[in-house]
C-alpha cells in the first residue's frame, strides 16, 4: 500500500514542477518588463519573492487521469482559498473606508499591482506615516539620496493623494516633495519633480485640512510657477499646469466664504488655457452657495461673451443655467423669482429650437417651484400648477429629463401648503390622488411617500376652519392603516396645530392622550414639546372659563413625564394665565422659570417677553396698585439683566409698565402714583417708538385731572418730539384728539379738523419712521 502510494506521488509532483517552471517563466517576464519601464524597484519590496529554479521532467512519462483529477481538485481548492482571500481583501477594503481610507475601485487596484504601491496602500495611516518618516530619515545628505528612494517617495505622495480625509497626508506629501525639490536644487540628476507630484500635494492638502486647505493649496500653485520658471528641463504641459489650476479652484469653491470664492474668481482669470467649463460652473455654484447671485450672473455672461468672442470653444451648459436659477431662487425677493423664470425660459426656447444642451430638467422646474414656496400666496399655487403641466407635456414629447417625480409633486405640494389659502387642502389632496393614480398606472417615480402626505395634512391644518381640522385626521387615520407608509411626528403635530387653529382644544387634548396611549403601546412616535406646547397653547388662547388651569395640568405632565420644556412652554402658559387676568399665577410661574433654570434640567431662558406678558398680565388685572407690581417687574428684570443681557428692557417692557399706568384706577394717591411711575419710565426709555409716545399721552389723560393745568402741556410737548422724530401714527393721532381740546388740538396741527385726523392728512416728515400705515 505504501509503495501504490509513492507510485502515484511521482507522476503528481512532476505534474506540478511543470506547472511551477511555467509559472517562473511567466513571472520573470513580467518582472523584466516592469524593471524596463520604471527601474529597479524590486529591492523596495521585500515580500517579491524570487522563484527558484524547480527540477523538469520529461514529458514521455505523462500523469494518468487520476492523477490528473487530483491536479484538478487541488486546482479548485487554490482558487477557492484565493476567492477567500479576495472576498476578505473586498471586506477589509470597506471596512477601511469608515476609517478614513480610500475604498479600492477595480481599475486602482490594477495600476496599484502594476506599480507595486498595493503593499503601501494596505498601510494604515499611522503606519504610512512611520514608512514616510524612515525614508526621510534616511536620506542622508542632501543631494545624495539614490534613485530607488526617490522613486518610493514619489510613490508615497501619490499613495497619500489617494486617500481621502487623512489628516496627515497634506504634511506628509509637503515634507516628501520638499525633500524632493531640495535634492533638485542640490544637483541631484535622478530628482525630477513632476507637475504631477505638485497636484497630488495641493490634493492631498485639500483632504487634510476642509477650512484652510485651500490656502497651502494656493502656496503651492505659487511655487510651482517659480519652479517652473526656474527649472527648464522639466517638462511643464499646459495641460498640467491647467489641472493643478483647477485644484485650487475645487479647494476654493469647497469653502463657503467670500474671500475663497473671490480667490476661485481670481484664479479663473489667470488660467491662460486649459480652461473648462466646469472650472466655471464651481465658481458660480460657490457664489450661489453664499446667495450672491449677482455675481453669478456677471460669470454667466461673462461666459456668453468669452464664447461669442471666441476667447473660449464653449458656453454655459445646463449645469451653469442650474447654477443661476438656484442663485435667484435663494432669495424671497420676487424680482430675483421672476427673474429664475426668464431663465427657464430661455432654457425652454433653446429646448423648442432643438438644443439639447441647455434644456431644462427636473432640477431647473424644482428649483423655481421652490422658490415659488417661500412665496404665500394664490399665485404661487398657480404658478406650480402650470409648471407641473408643463413638465408632463414636454415629458410626453419625448424629454424624460423633464418627467415629473416624487420630488416635484413634492414641492408643488409644498408650495400648496404654505400658500394657507383656504381651497389649499382641496388642491392639495387633487395633487395626491393624481400622483396615486399615476403610480397605479405603472409610474413608480411618482410614488407618495410620507413627506406627501404631510404635505397634505399640513394644507388642511392651515385652514383655520374645523372642517379642515376632520380632514387633516383623516388622513392621518389613512395612515396609520396603511401597511406600507407609518405617521411620524409631523403628521401628529400637523393634525394637533389644526385642531388649535380651529379653537377646538379638545379635540386636540384627545388627540395627544391618543399619542401617548399609542406610544406607550410600543408605537414608535412619542409627543415632544412641540405637541405639548401646541395643545396648551390651544388652551391657553380657547376663551375657556378653566383654559389656564387645563393648561397647567397639561404642563405638569410635561414635567411628571420628563418630555423636554423649553421658553415657549413658559411663555405660552404664562399667557394662559394672563388672559385668565390671574397675574399672581403668572408671576410664581415666571420665578418658577427661574428656579427650573438654575437646575439645568431644562433649557429654559427667561426672555424680555416672558416679563412683558406678566406685565401686560397686571395691566388687565382689576388690581389697582398694577402700575406698582409692572415696576417692581421693571426693577427685577434690571437686576437680572447684570448676569443676562437678554433680559435688558427694551422698548415692549416700558410701553408694558406705561399701559398698566395708564389703566391704574382707584384714590387720587393710587393715581399719582401711577403718573410718577409712568413719567419716570417715559424719561428712562431712551428709543420711543409711536406707542411709547401714544401710551404715555393716554396715561397722561387718564390719570391726571382735566383742570389740571399741566396736563395739556405735557401732552402737547410730547406729541412735538413725536412729531420730530417722525413717529406720528394713527394711535398717536386718536390719543391727541382724545386728550386735548378741540382749539388746542386744531392749533397744535395747524388746521380747522372737527374730527380724527389719519396718517394720510399730514405731512410724510411727521410719519417719516412708521414703518405701517
């Protein structure tokens, strides 16, 4: 038996020194051709192994068939292992992308085998960076580092361009070419840095460092015009100097400020040729980013007069068209909106007279109908109602670029939702049921998704109708059955705005107990502030008898269930209590905030409207030292405001105390109370507005006695600096005409008037700072 075996063992190991003698051969060969083209770089590998010389044998004692399955057996096995290692390789190169290195395409992997860089690509950046600082540190003198080196830190530079996001690799490849051009510098004849190692190095930069990688960039592209100008016998194409120009245009344009994008500009300018048009279209779309769109249109025809004079083969492309129209359709002024539009339909003509090149697409109608959507009115809905026809006629005749999808009936519903007409819930549901049918006709590009129906829930809850509100809910019951698409958040919160909109706060209550029944049924959305404060403010501005209380309760579940409260939690509470003209309850829970702020458990920033509503809260009180209780506010919010200058009184806090003084009532020494207070107050607001001027008038009126002899001239002398600044108003004008005399009121207006002047009668210099007329 052991014989039989040795037997079989000869023919199969001859077998297998054939395979190896071939395989040495071949190996050899492409090692030959590889040294012939790019040097001797084998002694920097270490793990090429060199194949060893393997006894033949002669061809007449051939392996049997058995021998020969077994060859084959062992064949599939050496490919499996090797299909291991692959799916292994292709694991790890995934995985290496989450760490910051660069994901292996195909191709890369090749050039990378080819040129024996795979062994330093494999490297971690740690290690990469140990193998970059051991050949530095090996070098030697300058001017005397050998050709094997000098092709291994070329190597490196070009390994570190390829990794993306490495914090190290525009140091390292700075300190590799450095050396490089040092040893040029020296005499060394093996040194040729390339244009190409300078691209790589401004790349490598630009990886490295997002925010101020462009600057060493920048210092680069300068000194390779030195190095150009100075070393001759490098070869310095056009073409190259161009690309490394366009890298420090992509590293501008990557930074969103003004100074990067006017560098980007300057560098456009001075690129001699190599130019392309989308060197162009990253400087426009830079300029687009900060909402700059007049500087986007003097790039555009600027390119329009390069092309017509011949100064460049090419003009603006639709990409550039694009770039314009999302710059005019940043801002909310309608000249820049119409202005979009002329746009697309300058595209829109180049479509009708065969020009493809500049057509519009899918992106060029979104972006208008988004910017029709910061525009709340009829016309918007029209406007995208007409630009959805247009998309699908064109898309009939045969331009699929311009086939409406999800996005754009998104945005068409959108721009539906925030007009707040009230047929908006009706429009938007048409725009639903068309994209269902579509999607039912074979149409998945048109299929509702859950930011369509929000939409729609959002146009009914803008109703401020109750008819809207039960629609809204019964889209959000369409939902909630249905298996594919679940509610989140926004519907819930849409349907709860609704119903407070519709002044039905038990509805919306039912609504949030139904929320959280759900949630703590394992439904996965849970109400957040939003909803809570949503349901107090439904209470809090009801007119219910108990709306303040319920309120409350609905507040001491925020707190008992930890959900987040925020200033607008406080302050929506606070004027439930001040419409229910309770404010003692509104001061303890304006200290309550206070005291929630020095826990830290809640954001909670006591603001100057917090202090103005308790204020407004004592103004309508039936309490009669109110004019007191405001300023003692006044003082506190003082003291507060050493620590936090959002608390400083501003101009609503002292119109605040004047209107409680002006409605104080009781004894004559409550009275004068209230007019010293208001006077001291008038004299400490330093920026008067027409309703400091006019409350303080009314404050005046109402607290002082009619025969009292400074009462007229007070009025009179307030209203002349009121008429200097500027701030006359009707409210100013009706205080006047209420507080003097029918002759005095006449003479101080210069005129026979029997009745209530209006800002249109007087002069534009007495109203020159009223802003509402």
């Amino acid at each position: 038996m052991k014989s039989k075996s040795c037997f079989y063992s000869i023919p199969l190991l001859i077998f297998f020194c054939r395979v190896k003698i071939q395989e040495s051969h071949a190996f050899a060969n492409s090692s030959s051709r590889r040294s012939s083209s790019s040097g001797s770089r084998s002694s920097l590998y270490p793990n090429n192994k060199t194949n060893k010389p393997v006894p033949t044998h002669s061809s007449s004692n051939p392996p049997s068939a058995r021998d020969t399955a077994k060859v084959k057996a062992s064949a599939s096995a050496t490919k499996k292992r090797k299909d291991t290692r692959t799916s292994r390789f292709q694991k790890e190169s995934t995985a290496t992308t989450r760490n910051g290195i660069a994901p292996r395409k195909k191709q890369d992997l090749q050039k990378f085998k080819r040129e024996g860089l795979h062994i330093k690509y494999d490297l971690t950046e740690k290690q990469l960076c140990t193998q970059t600082n051991q050949l530095l540190d090996s070098c030697g003198e300058n001017g005397e580092m050998t050709l094997d080196k000098i092709q291994l830190a070329e190597d490196l530079i070009l390994t570190w361009s390829k990794r993306p996001f490495s914090k190290s690799a525009g140091e390292m490849s700075e300190r590799l070419l450095q050396k490089l051009i040092l040893e040029k510098e020296c005499g060394n004849p093996h040194a040729k840095p390339s244009i190409h190692l300078f691209n790589c190095c401004m790349n490598c930069w630009l990886k490295s460092d997002r925010v101020n990688g462009y600057r060493k960039a920048l210092d680069w592209l300068k000194d390779l015009n030195v190095y150009v100008q100075t070393h001759t016998d490098i070869p310095a194409e056009k073409e190259d100097i161009a690309k490394c120009y366009g890298t420090a245009i992509d590293g501008c344009c990557r930074v969103k400020s003004r100074i990067s994008a006017d560098l980007a500009l300057e560098l456009l300018e001075k690129m001699d040729s190599g130019r392309d048009i989308k060197y162009f279209n990253a400087v426009m779309n830079a300029y687009a980013t900060l909402y700059d769109h007049e500087s986007v249109l003097k790039i555009f025809q600027r390119m329009k007069s390069m092309r017509d004079s011949g100064e460049i083969d090419f003009g603006p492309n639709r990409t550039s068209y694009n770039i314009v129209i999302k710059s005019l359709s940043g801002s909310n002024e309608m000249d820049c909106i119409r202005r979009a539009e002329s746009i697309l339909s300058e595209m829109e003509s180049a479509y009708s007279n065969g020009d493809r090149l500049i057509s519009p697409d899918k992106i060029s109608y979104t972006t208008v109908l988004s910017a029709w959507s910061k525009i709340c009115n009829k016309e918007a809905v029209e406007k995208a109602e007409m630009y959805l026809e247009r998309m699908h006629k064109m898309a009939n005749e045969g331009n699929t670029e311009v086939k409406p999808d999800c996005v754009t009936y998104n945005t068409i519903l959108n721009v539906i939702a925030n007009s707040k007409s009230i047929d908006s819930g009706e429009r938007s549901l048409k725009i639903l049921n068309r994209m269902e049918e579509l999607y039912e006709l074979g149409d998945a590009d048109v299929k509702p998704n859950l930011i369509s129906y929000n939409a729609v829930i959002k146009s009914f809850s803008n109703n401020p109708y109750n008819d809207g509100a039960r629609r809204a809910l019964m889209m959000l019951k369409k939902l909630e059955s249905d298996d594919d698409i679940k509610p989140d958040i926004i519907s819930y919160n849409s349907c709860l705005k609704a119903f407070a909109r519709a002044g039905d706060p038990i509805s919306a209550q039912s609504l949030l107990d139904r929320m959280e029944s759900l949630y703590t049924s394992g439904h996965s959305v849970k109400p957040d502030t939003y909803s809570y404060n949503t349901v107090i403010s439904a209470w809090a501005f009801s007119g219910h008898d108990h709306g303040a209380e319920i309120a409350e309760t609905i507040f001491d579940r925020m707190e008992t269930s930890d959900i987040r409260m925020d200033t607008t939690t406080f302050n929506t509470l606070l004027s439930a209590w001040g419409r229910q003209k309770d404010p003692d309850r509104a001061t303890d829970i304006l200290h309550h905030m206070f005291a929630v702020k020095k826990s830290g458990k809640y954001d909670v920033t006591p603001t100057s409207q917090s202090f103005a509503i308790v204020m407004n809260a004592w103004a309508k009180s039936r309490y009669p030292r109110k004019a007191f209780k405001a300023k003692q506010l006044l003082e506190e919010m003082k003291e507060r405001s050493k620590y936090n200058e959002k608390l400083k009184p501003n101009v609503y806090i002292y119109a605040s105390i004047l209107n409680a003084c002006a409605f104080s009532y009781g004894s004559p020494e409550i009275r004068g109370e209230a007019i010293i207070i208001a006077t001291e107050v008038f004299k400490e607001c330093k920026h008067r507005n027409d309703v400091i001027y006019g409350t303080f008038m009314k404050a005046c009126n109402s607290l002082m006695e009619h025969d009292d002899t400074r009462r007229a001239g007070m009025i009179e002398a307030v209203f002349r600096e009121c008429r200097e600044k500027g701030y006359v108003s009707d409210f100013v004008l009706q205080e006047l005409f209420s507080s003097l005399p029918p002759e005095r009121y006449q003479k101080l207006l210069g005129c026979d008037a029997q009745h209530v002047l209006s800002t249109r009668d007087i002069a534009k210099e007495w109203r020159r700072n009223i802003t509402k007329i």
